[in-house]
C-alpha cells in the first residue's frame, strides 16, 4: 500500500496569496499574504500586517482556503 505525500509547490514563493478559513488550532483567516519560504509540508508567509505566519499542510486539510494571485500579461 502506498501513502500519498502531500506537499506544498516550490513555484508558491514569492507568490501573493489570499488566506481564508479556519486552520487546525481554531484561529480564523481573512488575509493576503506573500509567500516567503516553502519546504515540503510547510509555508512561511508574510502577512499585509508584515508578520510572519508559518503554515501546514494539516492546516490547509483542517478547513483553510488559499486562492494564489498570478500576475497576468497586462499588468507588468
């Protein structure tokens, strides 16, 4: 039997995200942030408030939403 690993994608960083939902501890999100760091099953993000959020896989399974904003064509 085998186990599927979940991880996060490295092309994340450097990323804006918006976060929303509940993660495992409880603490409700509504805020944009910019990826820092990924390494496998965890992600430091900077939030608009410039803290720094380190973020897991079980956070995301637990109930929170990621939505990534890409630049487009037009906007460089």
């Amino acid at each position: 039997m085998f186990i599927a690993k979940k991880e996060f994608d490295r092309s994340l960083i450097g990323n804006a995200v918006y976060i929303s939902g509940y993660d495992k501890d409880g603490y409700e999100w509504d805020t944009y942030a910019l990826v820092r760091t990924v390494t496998l099953d965890t992600m430091t993000v900077v939030l608009d408030t410039t803290e720094v959020e380190t973020l897991s896989i079980d956070d995301f399974e637990h109930g929170l939403n990621m939505e990534v904003w890409e630049r487009g064509a037009g906007d460089e």
